[in-house]
C-alpha cells in the first residue's frame, strides 16, 4: 500500500484508478465528485473510492490537507460504489490515519497493525454511513418527484426516515450543504 499525505492549493482533477484509494480529508472543506454526484467533505470526511470509479474533488478554500492511502484491498473491501465515512467524536478514523502516515517508513509490522486497526474502523461505520446516505436520497427523491406540490410536508418526510426530525435534518444538510427548505426551493427554481 502506498501512502502520501499533501497540502494542495489548487482543485484535483478528474481522475480514476486501477486500485482502491482512500482519502482522509484532514483540514478544509469543499465537495468530492464521485461518478458524477456531489458530496460534501469537511475535516474527518473519509471517502473510500474502489477501482475504477471516475472522481474529483474542489475545495472552498485555499489549502486543504488529506492523507490518501491506495492499494490492492479487495481483500478487505467489496465495494461497488464509493462509501463515505464521518469520524466519530474521537476522530479515531483521522488518528489512525495520521499514525499510519508517520510511520509509513518505520517497522513494517507496526504499520500493517496500524493500517488493521484502520480498516477495521472503516468496515464498523460504512453501513451506519450507508443507512444514512440512503434515507437522505430517499427524502431527496421525495422532494423531487412533488416539488410542484404547494402543500408538500417537509417535517413528514423527514420523520418518515426512521431517524429523528433534528438528526436527519443535519444529516441532509450535512450531505447535500443545504437545509431541506433551501434544497426545496432550489429544485423549485
């Protein structure tokens, strides 16, 4: 597994790979676009990209920080589409990252323990992650297919995701950069 970890001043292009590549995005924010949809990242943002999947990213700001880890880890993964990850509170998935990064020239063994620890915490949280993109798109398709419809509940749609109205509301911002109100009146527009 090769690594490398870099601040960029600029946007990075459109792009693939023949490898998994994983991105820790450390500092910044901005938007990766991964087979043409956009998401939203921001400090503790990880982004688990498998082989073959077109992506770039744009950042807000003028220096963002990521720590990019790629290799063969069809092993360790079978993906098919690109998982998205949100550190927890202890920002573990960035420690871990920033561990592996300053000793990827150390012993060998601490690294593949490190890197385990690591792939362990990306295997825990991608479905949690998961569950949670798919009710933000089902709410997302829902205001799509009625927003011509001047009586839509917004608060109905959200308490109909399983989730409670607060957490699924910051989730759908969170995703998508905008409020449920605000990405209703821009379909509208």
């Amino acid at each position: 597994m090769n690594l490398s970890i870099g601040k960029v001043l600029r946007d990075c292009p459109i792009h693939k790979h023949s490898y998994y590549q994983i991105i820790v995005y450390t500092q910044g924010t901005g938007t990766e676009y991964v087979d043409g949809k956009p998401v939203r990242f921001q400090p503790g943002t990880i982004f688990i990209i498998p082989p073959g999947v077109v992506h770039f990213s744009t950042q807000d700001g003028d220096i963002f920080e990521d720590i990019s880890m790629r290799g063969d880890l069809g092993h360790i993964f079978s993906l098919n589409t690109t998982a998205v990850v949100l550190d927890n509170s202890a920002n573990e998935g960035v420690m871990l990252a920033k561990m592996i990064h300053a000793n990827r020239l150390g012993n060998r063994e601490y690294v593949t323990a490190l890197a385990n620890a690591f792939f362990h915490f990306l295997l825990e949280n991608i479905k949690q992650e998961n569950d949670i993109f798919l009710a933000v798109k089902t709410i997302i398709e829902a205001i799509n297919d009625n927003f011509y419809d001047s009586t839509i509940d917004l608060k109905a749609l959200l308490n109909q995701s399983g989730y409670s109205e607060d957490y699924i509301r910051a989730q759908f911002k969170r995703i998508t950069g905008k409020t449920p109100t605000e990405f209703l009146t821009k379909v509208r527009i």
